[in-house]
C-alpha cells in the first residue's frame, strides 16, 4: 500500500523535507497556519488540508515539524487536532525539539486511540533538511520505529533508535548542551582570530580538519565569514531548547554551567532583536 505523509509545520526545515518525502514518490498533505509559506509546496504537488484534524483523517503517517512545545500540544490535543482526526493504526511522529513529558504524553494518548507515536527530533539545520542528511534521534516503539524507518530515511542519514517515549527528545537536549558550548568556542576562536591578524578563511582551513573540528566550525562560520546570519536555525528556538534542557537537567539534580552561560549569551542577543537570526549570529555578542 502507498502510504501517504501528512506533514505539520512548513517552516525553514519542514519546506526542505516535504519536498524530499515528494522526491520520493510520497503523496503528502500539508498543514501550516499561515498557507502563504505552502504556496510553493503547493506549486510543486503537494496538497493541501485546513487544519491538522484534516491530514490525520487522509495520512497514514503524520509527521509534525513546529516552534514550541505549546504548538506541538495544540496541534496534537486541540478540538482540530491531529488526535481529534486520527484513527487506530496510523503513526504520528513529533521531529520537533520538545519536551520528553510531552513526549510521554502524546504517546501515552496514541496508544489510547489505537495508533503510535514517535519522537524523533533532528539535527542538521537546514542544510541537513535540504540534502537529506539529518540526524534522527527516537524514542517511542522500536517495532514502529522499523516500521515507518523507511520514511524516515527520506529525511536523514544517521536515524538511530534511543528507547521509549521521550528518549529521542533527550537524545537531542544532549545534541543541544553539546552544540551550546561549542557555539561559544568556535565564535570565540574567530574573534580572537580577527584580533591577531589573522586571516579568517586560512585559520579555518588549519584548524576546521583537526581536533578542534565540528560542524557548527565547517558549516556556520563561513556563513559568519559572508556576514550571513540568515537563519538554518533561529535563536529564538535555541533558547527554547537550552531552557527545556536547564529544566531537565535541574530535575535530575545536574548543573550544567556551560549550557547556563551559552543561553545567557543568546538571550541578551535575542533582546537585541537578533531572536529570529540563526545561531551563528552569536559572533554579535562581541560587536
């Protein structure tokens, strides 16, 4: 049986991975709350539903890919909700960065209703959502995880089962402590870079292949180097995931100061009005 995709959430990322889900011969349905950003997924064959309860009731497999954690629980629990739409036997997989008790939730709801549900958030950016390279990180069912793997493989590279409901989302605050304190450390090397004298683009290509490599260093400070601090992901959703990752960490009794000073620094450039810049804008910090 063809399986068709409902996909929740046409943002930055979620453009790029309907698009590769329609590649693939994928009939997707389509739900986003401001219909211009579907305009051109529209165009391009996708199709179009008024409101999540909508592509529930046509997909076999929905996936929802928004902002906030708030979002995730309307899309999932509101009167037009994903919940409200879908039957027993379908699939709901969450790739947005949430909360593990979120996650819990939703699964504990699915599982009621008769159909599954994932967590799955990703890492890549934008470059990853467009060549198909994310990261995928889930919890939930590991039989419904080999189910819908070859879905799943559309989008990413490195899919890799964590455990129950709520695993994939802590998988990815551990991407997010890790990425947080490296922000730090590659915007601070060019900083010091530019005060020595240094050539950008030469330090890079010396250090970017050793020990102090990573993929914020390959990936974002050339777009720093161009003054591009268009968004592969916004600061604002950063700070989103280092707070749900400050307040799991609070309620298993860790500190983690690194994480601690790196939501400090973003938060001060988000009220500078950098919120809606991607995360290489740190650089800013120093201006």
């Amino acid at each position: 049986m063809e399986r068709k995709i409902g996909f929740i959430g046409i943002g930055v990322m979620g453009k790029s991975m309907v698009r590769n889900l329609m590649k693939n011969g994928y009939p997707v349905f389509i739900y986003t709350r401001t219909k211009e950003k579907a305009e051109e997924l529209l165009a391009e064959g996708a199709n179009w539903k008024a409101s999540p309860k909508e592509v529930a009731q046509e997909a076999h497999i929905i996936i929802t890919m928004v902002g906030y954690p708030h979002d995730v629980e309307s899309v999932y629990f509101d009167d037009n909700g994903i919940f409200a739409g879908a039957g027993k036997a379908k699939v709901a997989i969450d790739m947005t960065t949430s909360t593990p008790t979120l996650a819990k939730k939703i699964f504990a709801e699915a599982e009621e209703l008769g159909m599954d549900a994932l967590d799955a958030p990703v890492s890549g950016g934008d470059i990853g959502a467009k060549n198909g390279t994310l990261s995928i990180m889930v919890g939930g069912s590991e039989r419904v995880f080999n189910e819908v793997y070859s879905v799943l493989s559309v989008l990413g590279n490195n899919i890799v089962f964590q455990g129950e409901a709520g695993a994939g989302q802590h998988t990815k605050m551990c991407n997010q402590i890790a990425i947080a304190s490296n922000m730090i450390g590659v915007t601070e090397a060019l900083v010091y870079a530019k005060k020595a004298g240094l050539d950008p683009e030469r330090m890079l290509t010396s250090i970017s292949t050793g020990a102090a490599g990573s993929w914020s260093m390959s990936n974002l400070l050339p777009r720093v180097l161009k003054e591009d601090y268009s968004p592969g992901f916004f600061i604002k959703h950063f700070i989103k995931d280092m707070g749900i990752a400050l307040d799991e960490a609070k309620k298993m009794g860790l500190e983690l100061p690194g994480l601690a000073l790196a939501e400090k620094m973003y938060k001060s450039l988000a009220e500078k009005g950098e919120e809606n810049s991607g995360t290489q804008a740190l650089i800013k910090y120093w201006n």
